[in-house]
C-alpha cells in the first residue's frame, strides 16, 4: 500500500445495481498513466464517489442508494477492507462526499439534504452528528421541484464547506458548529434559474471557483473572499460548441477539474461523450471553450486529475470502463492512453 500521496493506487467506484463491481483497486504506472486492475470488493452496494483520508490509510465511500449509507474502509495491499458496517447517512442517495473538520460530509440527492457523520481516530465513522435539509426549487420541471444536494467540497483554507444544489440553483456557504457538529448555513448564493449547479472545483490559488451546470452546458466561474466566506458568480460560459447545443444534442456535464497551474480546466460531457478542454485567463475570472475531444466511451460520470498533474483519467459509466489520458501541459491539450473494463464506473480517487 502507497501512503506517500504519489497516486500509485486508483480506486475506482461503480454501480453495483448496474453491474459494478463495488470498489476496484488498481495499480499505476508512473510513466504512462496506464491502470491495471488488482483488486474489487463489494462490500457495500453502489460505491458510487469516493474520497481518500490524507494520510492514505483509510478510503471513505457513499453508498447511492434510496436508504442511503457511508461506509470506511481501511486500505490494506490485499484492497480495502471494511471497517465497520455502512452507516446510515439519513438522507437518500448520497451522490458526492467529503472530508472536513473532523467529519465525512454527504450531499444526498434524491433527499436535498447534508449529512455530518464524525470520523473517529480510528477511522471508523458514527451516526450522523447533524443533517442540514435545503429547501427551495428551481423552474425545471422534471430536475428542479425539489432541493437535489449534489456536491459538498471544503474551501482552500478549511473553514467553510460549500453545498450545491442542482435543485435550487444555488451554492450553500456552511460552517460547523464546534460543539455538537451543526451545520449552519452563513450564505446561499443564487446562480441562474435552470441552470442546474451540480459540481465545484477552486482554483488552486483559491481566490475563484468555478460551478459546473448540468441542466445549461456551461461553467460559472465565481471569485470567492475566503475571509468573508462570499462567494461571488461573475459570468456563466458554454462548455460545448454552438451547434452542439440547445436541440443538437441532449448533454449533461459531470464533473470539472482544474489544472494545478491554474491554466486550464477540464469538464465532462454525458450525451456529447467528451471532454470539454477549457482555457482559464491569469485573473483567474475568465473561462473559455478551447476544443471538445471525445471521452473514450460513453456517458462520462466522473473525471480524475492524477495528483503529478500528467494524467486526466474518465469514469465512463455506461460504455463500462476508465479511459486515461495524457496532458499536454503547455496546451492542456488530452491524448489518449488506454482504458480499462470498469462495468458501471462512477468515480476515480487516487491514494
């Protein structure tokens, strides 16, 4: 087992009620990027995202399920192993987690809610400490007539965590309550009606962060004052070409991922089945549509930036496999390496 942070194991989570394999263990290679699969377990249904403790001895996953749970695993060279049972998050189908002061944070779709389960020192997760339930809805009438929490992700600096919600049409700017573990909501940020915010991801100097929308096809970049906790939208930019969008082509963005640079960034597009390769200007502010090249199979759910910032890895879901690619850092340009038979992937980590 690796547990320098150098990315030499992948993990990869998947659909086990679509054919998955539950969590798939696979080896790195330092020069090509190219995976090779060593281990599965699925011990816990629908391991659908994933997110690695810093010190690289303990993996922590959702299970996207109606009942909802999360679940630890201690990470052995034989895969993870489950430490503990699943832990119901009271919420429905956790989509997207986190780790943040202490705690494994969800965001539940199907329930529009936060959940806050403490992580002991042994690694082990309890009850959930609090659940934050949003409220509101958005004009789209089959995606939008409830709050749907997408993604929870933690500020740079460590303070605040911010909950988007494809639902509302917003960004929640929370903090945890020392004692007792209550999450409060300090601001809640509108960003455009319909737009649909499922993903965020700072720039590395932390001062901007960037919405990805997947009911508009585009990327709302935002400046973000770490000392107020304000987060700021400024402009919302097209992921996709103009003729691929409005009847061209039904598409639904994923995830988005920026370059440890701070010069590019990459999003993924479900139904157009590519990646969008997306210039960021050096204020930070401006984002703009460089090319699309195709994602390697089909419905990309997920993309993966390896922590030496060569390799962009695709968690195609429903072609069934992880396709990696190689960056062009002067470019940000992807050319791709290889894939791997991943049924159902959702989601690529590396420790």
């Amino acid at each position: 087992m690796d547990t320098t942070g150098s990315g030499r194991r992948a993990y990869i989570g998947s659909f086990t009620s679509a054919g998955g394999r539950g969590i798939v263990t696979a080896a790195v290679d330092a020069e090509s990027g190219a995976l090779t699969p060593l281990h599965t377990t699925d011990a816990v249904g629908n391991p659908s995202y994933l997110v690695p403790a810093p010190d690289g001895r303990h993996l922590y996953a959702v299970s996207e399920t109606s009942d909802g749970a999360a679940a630890a695993f201690t990470l052995t060279e034989r895969g993870p192993e489950l430490l503990g049972g699943p832990v119901p998050v009271r919420g429905s189908d956790p989509t997207h987690l986190a780790l943040w002061a202490g705690h494994l944070l969800t965001a539940n779709y199907s329930s529009g809610s936060v959940s806050a389960l403490p992580v002991r020192a042994d690694g082990s997760l309890a009850e959930p400490a609090a659940v934050l339930r949003h409220e509101g809805d958005g004009p789209h009438p089959d995606r939008q007539e409830g709050p749907h929490a997408h993604a929870v992700v933690p500020e740079p600096a460590g303070r605040r965590l911010l909950s988007v919600d494809l639902g509302t049409d917003s960004v929640r700017v929370c903090e945890l309550a020392a004692a007792g573990g209550e999450l409060a909501v300090r601001h809640e940020v509108p960003l455009r009606p319909g737009s649909g915010p499922r993903h965020l991801a700072f720039h590395p100097r932390g001062g901007h962060a960037y919405v990805v929308n997947e009911l508009a096809s585009t990327v709302t970049p935002c400046r973000w004052d770490a000392g107020t906790g304000t987060l700021t939208p400024l402009t919302e930019t097209a992921i996709l070409p103009p003729d691929m969008l409005g009847d061209a082509v039904d598409n639904y963005p994923s995830e988005l991922v920026v370059s440890h640079d701070g010069r590019f960034a990459w999003a993924a597009n479900r139904g157009h089945d590519s990646i969008s390769v997306l210039a960021i200007d050096p204020s930070g502010e401006r984002i703009t549509l460089v090319t699309t090249v195709p994602c390697g199979g089909h419905w990309p759910r997920d993309l993966a930036l390896h922590p030496g910032g060569r390799y962009l890895y695709a968690a195609n879901e429903r072609s069934g496999d992880v396709t990696w690619f190689a960056i062009d850092t002067r470019t940000g340009m992807p050319e791709r390496g290889g894939a791997i038979e991943v049924p159902a992937a959702s989601c690529v980590v590396f420790v």
